[in-house]
C-alpha cells in the first residue's frame, strides 16, 4: 500500500438512504461488478495510505459497517476504520459534522469521498492530493465536465474565470443551469478550515440540508486558496443516484474488467457479453465462451475453456478443466483436468477431484467425486462420498431426503453402479462393488459384492398380436356401447405388463 500521503484522513459518506434508487437497501450496498460502492469507495480510499479512516453510517448502518468490515478483515487491512452514525440524515455537511469525533487529535488533511461513486480510482485520488499539497491549497476538489449535468452541483465561477461556489442542481439559477462542470463530491481540506466552516453551515436551500458543498463559497469568500482539479475522464466519477445509472456503469466497470483479463491472458470470445466480478481471478490461457458470467469470489486456474452459457458463484476451478455449454456452478471446489456439462447444475458443497466427468443434465449438491470418477448421464448426487475410478451409470439418484431429514451415501473406489439405480440413503457401497442397472439399494454392499434387486422378467409368448386385435375391435365400437373384456379377470394383468414394458 502506497503511502504517498502520510497524514491523510479519509471520511466516506455512506449515511444516505438513496431515494432516487427505490430500494429497501441502502443504496452504497448495491453492486456494480458484484461489489458494494462503499467497498469500491473504501479501497480507493485505502490506497493511499491514510491514517485514519471514516464510514459515517445511518440507513441501514449496521448491515453497512458490517459489509465493510468484512471486507477489510479479508484484505486484512491494519488501518483504524470508525463508523461513526449520523442519526438523522440532513445532508453531506452534517454527515462530515458526525465524523469529526474520529478525527480528534489528527492534523491534517481530510480527503471527503461520496460512498456512492463507485468508479473511483485511488490514482486519481493521489494526484488530487498531490495538487492540494503542492499548491498549498486549504480546499482541493475534483471537477469534471459531462454532457448532461441534471443532479450534479455545478461549479460556479466569477467574471475571471475563478470559482466562486457549488450551487446544488435543485438551487440553480437560470442563468446557471447551463453548466456542465459540474461537481463530483471528492474533496480535500485542511482540518484546521473543515471544523469550524462545518459549524457555520445553514440549511437555507431547496433541500432544507447542510450542504457540504457550501464550504467551498466560505473558503472562497474567506480568501483562502481553493484548487480545481478537473478529472479527465468524466465517468470515472460519475455519482449513483439511479438504476439507470448504476447501469451506465456497471458497464464501464465491465468493460474495463474484461480488458484488463486479457491483458492478463485471458481469451474471451465475446468480450461483451463476458460478465466478470471484481474479485474474480482468472488464469492465463483459460478461453471464456459467450454469455458467461463469473461472479462472487470465483477463482479459475490456467488453461480451462469455458464453452459459454455458464454461471459460476463463488467457484474454485482448477487447471485445464473443460466446462462445456450451460453449466451452474455455486460454492464448488473443482480439481484440474475435470469435464462437466453440457447441462449441468453444480451445487454448495460439490467437491471435485482431479478428472472427474459429469455429463448432461446431472444435479450434485454436498457431493464429493473422487479422482477419474464419471457421472456421465441424468443423475442426481446428494450428500454423497464417492471414492476414485467409481462409475456412476446414467439414471442414478442419491435418494437422500426423507421428508424430515439428508442422509449420507458413501460409495467407494472402482465401483461400477449400474443405470437407473437409487440408493436410499444412509446406505453404502464398498469399494469395488457392482450395483446391476435397476437396483434400488436399501442395504450395503459390501466390498466386491454384485448388489442387484429386480423383479424377474417374464416374456408373454403372442401377447402383442392378442392386444392389437383387441384394440382394433374396440376402435370400431364406441366407447359407450363397448362390450367388457371377453375375459374380464385378464384385464388387469394385461395393464401390468404394459407398464412393466415401458
Ligand atoms: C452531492 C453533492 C453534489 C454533487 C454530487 C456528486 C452536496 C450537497 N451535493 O449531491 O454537489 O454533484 O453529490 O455525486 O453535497 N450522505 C450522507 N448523509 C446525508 C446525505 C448524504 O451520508 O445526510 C451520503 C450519501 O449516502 C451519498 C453521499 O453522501 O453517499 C452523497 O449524497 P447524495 O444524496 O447522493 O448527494 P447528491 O444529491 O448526489
Ligand atoms: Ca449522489
């Protein structure tokens, strides 16, 4: 972590409940990329160094902290982070007000973010720092200039061009609606002008709030010397106040995920419909199909090829592992030189070892294969141990619910276990055994034993050519007037046969 800024205090306002984004959540927990804007916020903040952290926290304050310190406990982060609560939410200005208390005894500069740009990137944090401390300036901002202001405070300058003050979008004369610099909330101040010009704020404004932005025009007013610095790259700093723009950039983020992989070595066939989480990690030579979508925490080693349709959650993916068209993978653990799908649906707590093969249209859920072990075909495996070099024939199903509980099915090495079989659990099967095709198993098998429970066949010598003649003497009569069966006890046994036969 690069501390090119040592007395630096972060304060990120994440307090507000996000109206415009009509949710129940508060809106710096939505994702863009699968992660929190307060989390993209927080890290920009973190890189660079600084020695005190504030989250001001209110709607849903205690589900925001706790994302955040999750977070920080898994990139075992050693800086203090507080989460001081801003009771009622009555603007950005009284938020930083509830973070004052966090900074007692610091001097310095306080670097304010909005929780709810996500786009942030600590390099462009650093060169605002960096202009703030080389200048001297009491107050730095960003600015940037976009095409469509509506929602943003604008910057305001007097006749030589110097700034003046923020006026918030809702405040704006007519005169000034036409500014398209507008103000993106990443500030830098000196402590020393925050704290008092914070207590001199006044909620005289369309929003009746204490705006933060009014310290620019006490800074302005005091003559104290204020930077712009206007960020090339208007998106990047792009505030989220809607879906649609939580859409815009989910976007960008995406696109720019996607290149970075390929930079990394990463093929990606249709790079636009490649879905790629921020904490993701990807192998070199690994080729990703259309329409895939790695989310979560989902790890793949070098060297797979993901045919497309696929989503995977939280997944680890060994090396060279061949995931043919559709699968669902959550939560699974997936060794090297695996096969899966076409049409598979891996479930919590599948554990694959080197090898393995699962075919079309089979369910494992809690479910461990081990090395070279196939399930090829139309199989359901739950809350299943399975050894090495066990083939599992197509039709199998691990019956493991009762109604009220899961039972275990543990099955061995080299165990061949015939189609269309049930093993109702809790049941096992030693190694090396056989379980013929048809088999319901309700007992063990023990070791090297042929496990095998089916009705013996019978063949019907002549019966087809007795039935079709009955069924077309029937076509021609209508069913009301329809005699009974010439022999009326052998109905019932026909039915039986016709069923065992399909
Ligand atoms: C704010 C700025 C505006 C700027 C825009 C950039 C003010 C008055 N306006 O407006 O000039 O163009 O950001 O995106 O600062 N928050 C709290 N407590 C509150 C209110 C807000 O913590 O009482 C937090 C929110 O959770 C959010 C951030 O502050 O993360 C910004 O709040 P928001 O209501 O989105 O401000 P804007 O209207 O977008
Ligand atoms: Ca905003």
């Amino acid at each position: 972590m690069a501390s090119s800024s040592p007395s630096v205090a972060v304060v990120i306002l994440a307090a507000g409940r996000g109206t415009r984004m009509r949710s129940e959540r508060a809106k710096v927990l939505h994702t863009i990329a699968g992660k929190a804007f307060v989390l993209s916020v927080l890290d920009a903040g973190m890189a660079l160094g600084p020695t005190r952290i504030a989250v001001v926290v209110g709607h849903e304050a205690a589900e925001v902290q706790r994302v955040c310190v999750e977070h920080l406990m898994r990139r075992g982060v050693d800086i203090p982070v507080a989460f001081p609560l801003q009771v009622d939410q009555r603007g950005t200005g009284d938020a930083v007000r509830a973070a004052l208390p966090v900074l007692e005894g610091f001097e310095g500069d306080v670097l304010i973010l909005c929780g709810d740009v996500p786009g942030l990137r600590a390099e462009t944090l650093r060169t605002l720092v960096a202009r703030h401390r080389v200048t001297g300036a009491t107050l730095s901002l960003l600015t940037a200039t976009v095409d469509d202001p509506t929602g943003y405070g604008r910057i305001v300058r007097g006749t030589d061009g110097g700034l003046r003050a923020i006026v918030e979008d809702r405040d704006l004369a007519s005169s000034e609606r036409g500014i398209r610099e507008i103000n993106p909330g990443i500030y830098c101040v000196r402590l020393g002008f925050l704290r008092p010009a914070l207590g001199r704020l006044r909620a005289d404004n369309a929003q009746r709030e204490y705006y933060l932005t009014d310290i620019v025009a006490a800074a302005v007013e005091a003559g104290e010397a204020v930077e712009i610095v206007p960020v090339a790259d208007a998106g990047e700093v792009a505030g989220i106040n809607s879906r649609e723009d939580m859409a815009r950039m989910e976007e960008r983020v995406r696109r720019e995920l996607v290149e970075r992989w390929m930079r990394e070595g990463v093929t990606l066939h249709d790079p636009a419909t490649a879905y790629i989480d921020e904490d993701v990690r990807l192998g070199s030579d690994t080729e990703i199909g259309p329409n895939t979508q790695l989310l979560g925490r989902t790890s793949i080693g070098r060297g797979c090829r993901i045919d497309g349709t696929a989503l995977l959650r939280d997944a680890t993916i060994g090396d060279r592992v061949h995931l043919r068209l559709g699968v669902v993978i959550t939560e699974c653990e997936i060794g090297d030189d695996v096969v899966i799908g076409p049409f598979a649906h891996l479930r919590p707590g599948t554990i694959l070892e080197k090898g393995v093969h699962i075919g079309n249209f089979v369910e494992t859920k809690k479910a461990r294969l081990g090395a070279g072990t196939k399930a090829n075909h139309l199989t359901y495996l739950g809350d299943t141990d399975i050894g090495s070099q066990t083939n599992i024939g197509a039709g199998t199903i691990t019956c493991n619910y009762d109604g009220f509980a899961k039972h275990r099915t543990v099955i061995g090495d080299r165990v061949q276990i015939g189609s269309d079989t049930q093993l109702v659990a809790p049941v096992s099967v030693g190694d090396d055994a056989y379980v013929g095709a048809g088999t319901t198993v309700t007992q063990d098998v023990p070791s090297g034993s042929l496990a095998v429970s089916r009705t013996p066949q019978r063949n019907v010598a002549g019966w087809v050519e007795r039935f079709r003649a009955r069924a077309a003497g029937s076509k021609k009569t209508p069913v009301a007037k329809r005699k009974p069966p010439r022999v009326a006890g052998r109905a019932p046994r026909v039915k039986a046969e016709r069923r065992g036969k399909s």
